[in-house]
C-alpha cells in the first residue's frame, strides 16, 4: 500500500479476514520508507522482470509527440530557487492547464464549464517550446487523477479564491491557477478571508448568486489543500478523464500560447476614492516570476490616467506579489457613483475594479429663481425706482399691492 506523501512510503500489512463473521484483523502493521525498500536484499526475480519490461515500454511510448506549441509555460519560483518552488504564485503553466481543463470538460462531456482551475503544487516540470512528447507532458501531471467539474455559486468561487491565504500555515498561500477567461483583483493588506475585491469572467463581473460550472482536477473539487468552497455545489462529475489526457487534448487541438499578462493584482488604496482629489495605488503582482518582460503599469480612471516603472522584485518567498509599482492618480472631479478602474501592463494585462466614486462637494441649493441677480440687483433696482418715485411725488399714486406683487416675482 502507497502510504505518507508524494510515494515516499510503502505500507506493509498482514490482515486476515473471517469470511463467516466479517471481521478484519491486522495481525502486523509496518511503514517502509525509501531506504528500507532499496536495503531490500531478496528482489522476486518475476516482478523485476515486469517492471524491466514496463519501463522498456514506457520509455518507447514516452517518445511520442503529442503537439508542438510555441513558448514555455514555467512555474513559479522564489528568488534564487529552483522552478516550481513558489506554490503561492499565478504562472503561465498553472493558468495554462486550468484553461485545458476547462477545454477538455466542455469538449469531452455534456457540459460547457464556465471556469477552469488548478492548484499550482501539482505541477511537477516545466514545459518548454517546441515538440511535446508524452513523457514531457506526463511529467507535468504524473498522478493520472481524473478531472471533474461542479456547479458552484458565486459567491462560492469567490470563497475559494479567498481560501488560497493560509493562516499560520507553512505554505502561506495555495495559489490557483484560472482558465484565460477568468482575471480578478485582491488587496493582500485587507484580512485574510476578505481580499478578494472583484471577479472577471469572459469581462462580466461575477454574480454572487448565479450558477457557474467549475473544471477542475477531481483532487480540487474533493476540497483538498483548504479548498472546502468547492464541495458547496453538486457532486463533482465522474468522467473517467485523466488530467495529462485533457492537457495533451487541449495542446494538441489549440493554438496554445502562453498568457503574458497576469490573471491577477493586488491594489491597495491609500484611502477613498474621492472625486476631485489624489489617490494613492500600491500595486503588486505585475509580473510572473519567470519569463516575464513587463516594465510599465498604467491605470485609468475615467479621463485620468498615469503610468509607472514596474520594480521587478520577487517578492517575499511564498507569496504572489512579484512585480510591484505604487501610482499617484488625480481623480476627475466630475466622476461620481460607480466607475471601473482599469490597469494595464505593456506585456498584456488587464483588469478592471469597480470603485465607488464619493463626489465633489456641490454648493448648498438656492431658492428656485433666487439667483444673484434675482434677489440683489433686481430688489435694489425696485429700490431705486420706488426712490424716485418718491421724490417726484408719485409714489402715493401707485398701488402698494402692485409694489408687493413685484417683489413676490423677484424672489418666487
């Protein structure tokens, strides 16, 4: 039996079993780890023979090429490290199979999944340009687990977005990888559970209460590494696809090319977004960590717009903040109400936050008709006329209602 992690053990049990009661009982329990297993001294000479064989076979069928595409899609990494170390950040290979996975349960079942997923530790190799062989596209995915998809809420997708953030966990984030029709903005400074502020699909903003199909490896949607928001919905489809099949299905029937800009980015608000006024943006998340050109972020509001050099860094190890800029933008004073604030890179990113717009202060409003010149040229004109008249004479001819009548029409 396969036990700990990753093969890194084999359980040894001797059970015996009463056909007549039902019971089961260990008679000798005990885990081998890999030096136990390469001390062992009495190979069986018929199972080495069929594991010779195996990998003659294998070996031969790993020879074929199953596509041939045009760019690499690298995993993520830490500074210094090796490829692959950092499971807390979006890469191009992560969002590339979350968008194969999708390919493959719209294109191999009934359904048309809405979103595609993958958790970027369970990628095991790089894939590089050119022609991809099966033992290249196997060593990606080396588990042969099968691909499923749910139905989900909104809301729920949003809470497993939310759920990538560890609390106190060794891997503090469990990044997930989204199909190329998915982007979405969070604020690594807010709380944990909370820092998600706005979801994209095919450049709809996510409904809360709308049903969306999501495709993922059956290993996902079983909630595992936290991802409990997936189990809300349906119960994941038994499709008997296994993940490096829909992987070589989607190269080899796509023009796959590597996603340059980012799915994802944090923006933190220096305040609130007040119409008139100067709003700082801390941006992070610009860039992927490998492979990534990107050296400007421009963000707009409305008719204002600014741009800023792109700091390259990594990063903290762990997280997915490579690649930060921090922008002053003035906010338009005649912007109110919801508007979209929209970020780009010069590599390919965007995405759009809706933000509220608090407006500009308005003058408290007059009296209907009691404008300036209404209630003070005009009154001190009939002021002037009623003067006259009186040193003329003639003010006692006139009708103090008609005086009266005028002045109401001055100020109505």
């Amino acid at each position: 039996m396969r036990s700990g992690n990753y093969g890194h053990a084999l359980a040894d049990v001797d059970f015996s079993f009463n056909h007549d009661t039902g019971e089961l009982t260990v008679d000798d329990a005990r885990m081998l780890g890999v030096e136990d297993i390469n001390a062992c001294e009495n190979p069986d000479d018929t199972i080495a023979d069929i594991v010779a064989q195996a990998e003659l076979d294998a070996g031969e069928a790993g020879k074929e090429v199953v596509a041939t595409i045009d760019g690499d899609f690298l995993r993520a990494t830490d500074e210094g490290a090796e490829s692959g170390s950092n499971y807390g950040a979006e890469s191009q290979l992560v969002n590339m199979i979350a968008s194969a996975v999708r390919w493959s349960m719209s294109t191999n079942t009934a359904t048309t999944a809405d979103i595609g997923l993958m958790n970027a530790g369970g990628l095991r190799a790089d894939l590089f340009g050119g022609d991809v062989t099966y033992a290249e596209a196997f060593e990606i995915q080396p588990f042969s687990g099968e691909d499923s998809f749910v139905t989900l809420k909104g809301s729920d997708f949003k809470d497993a977005l939310e759920q990538q953030w560890k609390e106190g966990s060794a891997r503090p984030v469990a990044a997930l990888g989204v199909s190329d029709n998915v982007s979405y903005t969070y604020d690594i400074n807010r709380p944990i559970g909370d820092r998600v502020t706005s979801v994209t699909i095919d450049d709809a903003p996510l409904d809360p209460e709308r049903d969306y199909v999501v495709a993922a490896s059956l290993y996902l949607l079983s909630g595992n590494e936290g991802m409990t928001a997936l189990t809300r919905g349906t119960a994941p489809a038994q499709t008997g696809i296994v993940d490096v099949q829909s992987t070589i299905g989607y190269l080899a029937n796509n023009n796959v090319t590597p996603r340059t800009g980012q799915a994802q980015i944090s923006i933190t608000p220096s305040g609130e977004y007040n119409a008139g006024e100067t709003i700082t943006l801390d941006l992070a998340g610009l860039r992927y960590t490998q492979g990534d050109t990107a050296k400007e972020v421009t963000v707009s509001l409305g008719d204002a717009m600014v741009s800023a050099p792109i700091d390259p860094q990594l990063g903290e190890a762990g997280f997915g903040e490579a690649g930060t800029a921090t922008v002053s933008l003035d906010i338009p004073a005649t912007l109110s109400g919801t508007q979209n604030l929209v970020v780009t890179t010069d590599t390919g990113t965007r995405i759009s936050l809706p933000v509220e717009i608090v407006g500009a202060e308005q003058p408290a409003p007059q009296p209907a008709g009691s404008s300036v010149l209404g209630t003070g040229v005009l009154s001190g004109l009939l002021g002037i006329v009623v003067g006259i008249l009186g040193m003329v004479g003639l003010v006692n001819w006139i009708d103090p209602s008609f005086i009266q009548q005028i002045q109401q029409q001055i100020f109505a």
